[in-house]
C-alpha cells in the first residue's frame, strides 16, 4: 500500500558524508532505515515518528548519522557523516504501522529497494 522510493547512494570516500532520501507515497507511524552488508544480516540503524519525531539510534552509528523527516514532503532523510569502509551495505527505507520504535526488521511492514552505499578507504 505504501511505496517508498529511496535515492541518494553512492561511492564515497572514507570521512566523507552522504544524505539518503526516501519518498513514501503515504504516511504511517514511524520510518526507519537498515543495512544489509553482503554476508551478513539486515541491522537496525535508525527510526523516526512522523507526528512527534521521536528517535532512535543504533549505538554504532550514534554521533554519526542523523534522522529527519519533512512531514509536508512525505520523506525521510538520513544524513551520514564520517563514513567508514564497515558502512559499506545496501541502505534499506522501511515504514511500520503498529506503535513503537522497533529495531527489528519483522516489525516492519513496507520495503524501499535499497540503495547501495560504498565506502572506500
């Protein structure tokens, strides 16, 4: 029901920075992102609310990366500083309908199509 479209990766040089966008054709209770390296499991980096904008943050990108939203646009944006080569992965947009911030992936109910993120050193 709901599309979300995201944009913004790239290949980028390690301490450089990147900001993601992702489009959602709808609104629901929270966005978030995840990544997805090759070989390993989609992780948790970060969510927001649309209507209170309350945060949450994995510890390894705290300090690093930032999550907004503009609510008249229907978009999200992550905004990456300091990149390192182990931020390299598929960035993931995601929508949940049910109250909370989740950090799992099951708690999720939309799906962007990724978007490829490189970092080199």
């Amino acid at each position: 029901q709901v599309q979300l479209v995201e944009s913004g990766g790239g290949l980028v040089q390690a301490g450089d920075s990147l900001r993601l966008s992702c489009a959602a054709s709808g609104r629901t209770y929270a966005v978030g992102w995840f990544r997805q390296a090759p070989g390993k499991a989609r992780e948790f980096v970060t969510a927001i609310t649309w209507s209170a904008g309350d945060i949450s943050y994995a510890d390894f990108v705290k300090g690093r990366f930032t999550i907004s939203r503009d609510n008249a646009k229907n978009t999200a944006y992550l905004e990456m500083n300091s990149l390192k080569p182990e931020d390299t992965a598929v960035y993931y947009c995601a929508a949940k309908l049910r109250l909370g911030l989740s950090k799992f992936r099951t708690e999720y109910d939309y799906w962007g199509q990724g978007t490829q993120v490189t970092v080199s050193s």
